[in-house]
C-alpha cells in the first residue's frame, strides 16, 4: 500500500478492515490467527490545530458582513457569535 503513495491514514484505515474480517474469521474458526496482527501501522497525521483560527477583527468583520434585518442574516449572526463566542 505504501507503493501506492497512499496517505498513512488511508493505510491505517485499510488495515483496520481487513483485521476487522480476520478477528470475524478467527472467531469461526475459519482461520486459525490473524495475520494482521503483527503488521506495523504508519503512524497518522495529526492535522490538528494547523487550521488558523479567526483573528477578533475577522471575527467582528465577518459577522458586521451579515444583514441585521432579514430573518437568516439574524440567524447567521447568532449562529456565528456563538461559534465564535461573540456577544
């Protein structure tokens, strides 16, 4: 799989299913271990946090961009506000 340039989460997620249907098999006795067992997984990305939050000027910008009259602008903006925590 790693030949294919697949992402490591992608690999994971693979080898997790096909040991999914070993445990299945080995419970039934179909097979008599499961080979998956002692393959290495790549460790996962952590994507976490790469994201850049809004700064507060963005933040107040963006919600002063939503219309204060009609019902979904209003919507919109509480929406935004508490996503944000804006008050």
């Amino acid at each position: 799989m790693e030949d294919r340039r697949l992402a490591p989460s992608t690999i994971r997620r693979k080898l997790s299913a096909i040991s999914s249907l070993f445990d299945y098999l080995c419970e039934h006795n179909a097979v008599p271990h499961n080979p998956i067992d002692g393959v290495k997984r790549p460790k996962a990305n952590n994507y976490e946090g790469l994201t850049p939050a809004l700064g507060d000027a963005q933040a107040r910008a963006l919600l002063e961009a939503l219309p204060a009259t009609t019902l979904k602008g209003q919507r919109d903006r509480a929406i935004l506000a508490t996503w944000s925590s804006i008050r």
